[in-house]
C-alpha cells in the first residue's frame, strides 16, 4: 500500500518537506495533536526475525520519544512503552507502524473485515510474518500490549481499551490459525 499524494508540512516552495502522513488518536480517530507527522523512518528488525520493518520515528524536530516516555503518565496522559528486547530495555519505545501496515483504506477509512484479514496475511505488508508470527506480535509486541493497558487521557479518564482482552484475543487467534485463517469475503 502506498502513501497517498498528501501536501507537505512545513510548507516549502520545493515540497521537500514531510507528508502530512500522520498517526490517529482517540476513538474518534483525528489526527495526532500538535502536527505530528511519521516522518523519518528507521529499519526495525521484527522479533520474530522474519525481515526488516521501517517504523516512523517523526521528523527530526518532533521524535515520537520526545514525548512519549517509558510508561504512561498519569499527570499529562501521554502515553509510554518500552521493548524489553532492547539494547536498553528501560529505553522508551514509540513508533508509528510502517505505513504499508495501516489499518486505513484510504486516510482516515478504516480498512472493513475482508480488507483487514486479507492484509494481516499479505507477507508483503505484515513484515513477512506468517500466523504463527502474527500470533507472537500480538502476545509479545509492547506496542500491542500497551493498546490493552493504555492508561488515562489527559482530563484523567481511563483511554478505551479493545472490548476483549489481550489473552482472549489471543485465544480467538489461535482458534482462527487452527481453522486456516479463513477471511471473509466482503
């Protein structure tokens, strides 16, 4: 899936600037406070080893790790991870996933169910994993697991977290391997 052709932000006279390719945020999805953009990428070898990802990291003057720490913080509600696979697993961990990766059909169009499964098991797009990988991303991912303990929002108020949790999620996935990862067909 390749990125849209978005405008530039900052605006350049030689658009050579960064797209305005941005993370969501929130149930309503809108687009990340403060102008946040994906900007650089950096390869990122998967944990199941099976090939090289390029998250976004944000453009030079806005790392994603310049606000989001090591865990949640419950003052600002700014949310925080770290990879214990790390060179320094007490390192702050945030990313946007790699943009072939989006759940999105177009920006801001979530993909539907058939869209989703078919992409969750393209090689080309999920990181080359296949269901046994994708079953390990979704139990050891700190990304992944943070979405099910994702803290407060700023106002204090606990962020919605998946309406299942994530070892039930787990469960329903292996039952889905074991059946041959069927998808839908609309």
């Amino acid at each position: 899936m390749s990125s849209p052709n978005l405008p530039h932000y900052p605006l350049t006279v030689d658009n050579s600037s960064y797209q305005q390719d941005y993370p969501r945020q929130g149930d309503d999805r809108h687009p990340h406070y403060y102008t946040v953009l994906r900007g650089d990428t950096f390869p990122f070898e998967t944990a199941e080893r099976t090939g090289t990802v390029y998250p976004g990291m944000g453009p030079p003057f806005e790392r994603c790790i310049f606000c989001h720490g090591s865990q949640n913080d419950p003052v600002t509600g700014i949310p925080g991870t770290t990879n214990p696979e790390a060179a320094d697993p007490t390192a702050p961990f945030w990313a946007l996933a790699p943009a072939s990766m989006a759940w999105e059909s177009a920006p801001g169009v979530p993909l539907n169910g058939a869209q989703l499964c078919a992409s969750l098991l393209n090689k080309q797009l999920n990181g080359n994993r296949d269901a046994k990988d994708l079953l390990h991303h979704l139990a050891t991912e700190p990304l992944v697991h943070w979405s099910f303990h994702p803290g407060t929002r700023p106002n204090g108020e606990p962020r919605t977290t998946p309406p299942i949790s994530q070892g039930e999620l787990i469960r329903w996935f292996k039952i889905w391997i074991a059946e041959g990862t069927p998808c839908p067909s609309s």
